[in-house]
C-alpha cells in the first residue's frame, strides 16, 4: 500500500472508480483466483480506484471469511497501483467487523453501506457513521441510499467526524445534493470533503452531477466493457458532447432501459455483461437471480452498439 491517504488519491483521479463483480466458482465458493484476473483486468485498463465487496460486489452475500478472502485478493492485485476500497455495513456490530476485516486484509479506504433494515433518524445515523469511521484507521466513504437520507446538517456533522472523507449519492435528488454542498462548503470553507454519483448507471446522470460539482462516479459498466466506460468518461472530462450524448443515446439510456426490467439488475446484470466478454465469474447468489436469455441477448446487442459508436468516433477524427 502506499503510504498518501486515500481522500488525496481520490482527489485528483484520471479514470472511472471500479466496482468489481465477486466471481464463484462451480460449486458456488468464491474463485479468489477469477476474481483477481477481474481486478487486473480492470486496473490494467485504466481504473482510478477498486471498490471491492460493495453493492456490484455483493457485500450482502458474503461470509466474513469470504469478505476477508475478497478484500485480501483485491488489495494484493492492486500492489498499490490504485487505491482499495471495501464495504461495510449492517448494524453497528457487524459494520465494524466488517471495517476490521477490511483492515487487516489491507484495504485503503470503506466505503459504509446502508445499515440493515431500520430506518433511523438522524442523530442514530450520525452515531452509527462516527463508531464505525473510529473502529479502524481507515478513511470511510458514507454510502446514502434506500433507507439512509441524510439533512444537509448531518451531512455538516459527518464531514466534521474524524475518519469520514465523502459522500457517495445513490438518492438522485439534486435539490437535496445542491444543499448538502452549499452547507458543507459554507460550515467548512476549504474542507476537501469527496462527493461521488452512486446512482445504478452514474454515467446516466453524470452530466447532471457535474453541474453541482459532483465528478467522481461508480462505473458498473467499467466492470464488463472498460473500452466503453473510459471513453465516455475522458469524453466527459474533455467536453467531447457528440461521444457523450450518442453514448448516452445509443448505450446508457437502453442499458439503464434494461437495467429496469428486473430486480436486481443493477447487479446480476452487471454480472452477465463480464461473462458474455469471458471471464466466467459465476453467477449471482440469492435472493438475487439471473437474467432470462432474451435480456441476455439484448444486453449483448447494446454493448455491440457501443463498441459500433467508439468504432465511429475513431473513424471520424481521424
């Protein structure tokens, strides 16, 4: 591992964030080995980051052992290259746990999900947040999503709290995140607190995004198509709009379109997409389950028309 924090290597990145899919074997136990062939791919392709055993990863389906075994593999792929990032979540207990095995397997950084199930206020929240950010050394990314929503004033609260780098939106309510920027940056001028887009398909809504600040996004595409996802987001960062609308025209909307059709496919999707371009990585555990074949087929056709776009712009800038 590097020695520099992970809030400064997230700062200024030169790529999408990676969330890597967790591979399986036949008999259904994680392939540690498939796994790292995922995460070399990936880096070897230009990731900013890897976030490992987060939501594409399915944290939720993962035995301590297994989450060990996952974090471990992912941080010795890396080498230092890039920054490791682990989830953690549940309740309080479990989170710290979790944040625990992620140290000791030499994670850089968690990214805190969800607690399990309850829907709290905003002072338990802020507690739950600020046991877990002190139960290791390790910087701590806040996950807001499904059950947790967060005021601007607890969002203040969770940038003041030692260990707690950003804030990743997985809501979509741009009012609520224009707040939570404003309050921030009015109650801690010069505070390099991190925003990132945690929508399903952030590139969707990137645009959007960039127009309160917010610049570092989750990339599920990155973890089947690199190709793709690294194109639109230099076209992004370039102001390239004729890649980034005929992308987001011709591949995220019918992906994101697709993507609607099913529960859970914002991971099992995502998961199907990393087999179709051969790497057998295994499929979803339950309660999560697989694609039927047409959505297969339609998802292999829309990743086709986005190499067919890439393929184009190539030719007419030449």
């Amino acid at each position: 591992m590097t020695s520099a924090p992970l809030a400064a290597r997230l700062t200024d990145v030169a790529g999408p964030l990676f969330f890597p899919v967790t591979a399986y074997g036949p008999d259904g136990a994680v392939d540690p080995d498939v796994f790292r062939a995922h995460v070399r791919k990936g880096i070897d392709a230009g990731a900013a980051a890897v976030f490992a055993c987060c939501g594409t990863g399915e944290f939720h389906a993962l035995a301590p052992d297994e989450f060990r075994t996952v974090v471990r593999a992912a941080v010795e792929e890396a080498a230092g290259q890039v920054p490791v990032v682990a989830g953690a979540g549940y309740g309080t207990a479990l989170a710290v746990q979790y944040a625990k095995i992620a140290e000791e397997a030499g994670a850089d950084g968690l990214l805190a999900m969800p607690p399990y199930l309850v829907v709290a206020g905003q002072e338990g929240l802020l507690a739950h947040y600020a046991a877990l950010a002190a139960a290791t050394s390790l910087e701590t990314i806040v996950y807001q999503r499904d059950n947790v929503l967060f005021t601007p004033e607890t969002v203040v609260a969770l940038a003041r709290t030692p260990g707690i780098i950003g804030l990743k939106d997985g809501h979509g309510d741009l009012d609520r995140m224009q707040r939570i920027v404003s309050a921030v940056r009015t109650a801690l001028p010069g505070e390099d607190f991190l925003y990132f887009n945690g929508l399903p398909t952030a590139e969707l809504t990137g645009l959007a995004y960039r127009g309160i600040g917010v610049t570092l996004y989750s990339s599920a595409v990155f973890a089947f198509a690199p190709d793709i996802a690294l194109a639109f987001y230099r076209a992004l960062e370039s102001g390239d709009d004729g890649l980034v609308n005929a992308l987001l025209d011709h591949f995220y909307r019918p992906l994101v379109e697709l993507r609607d059709k099913g529960r859970g496919y914002a991971v099992s999707l995502v998961k199907a997409a990393v087999r179709l371009e051969g790497l057998e990585v295994g499929p979803v555990r339950t309660p999560l389950t697989e694609p039927p074949a047409a959505h297969v087929e339609e998802l292999a056709a829309i990743i086709a028309a986005g190499r067919a776009l890439l393929e184009k712009h190539a030719g007419d800038v030449r």
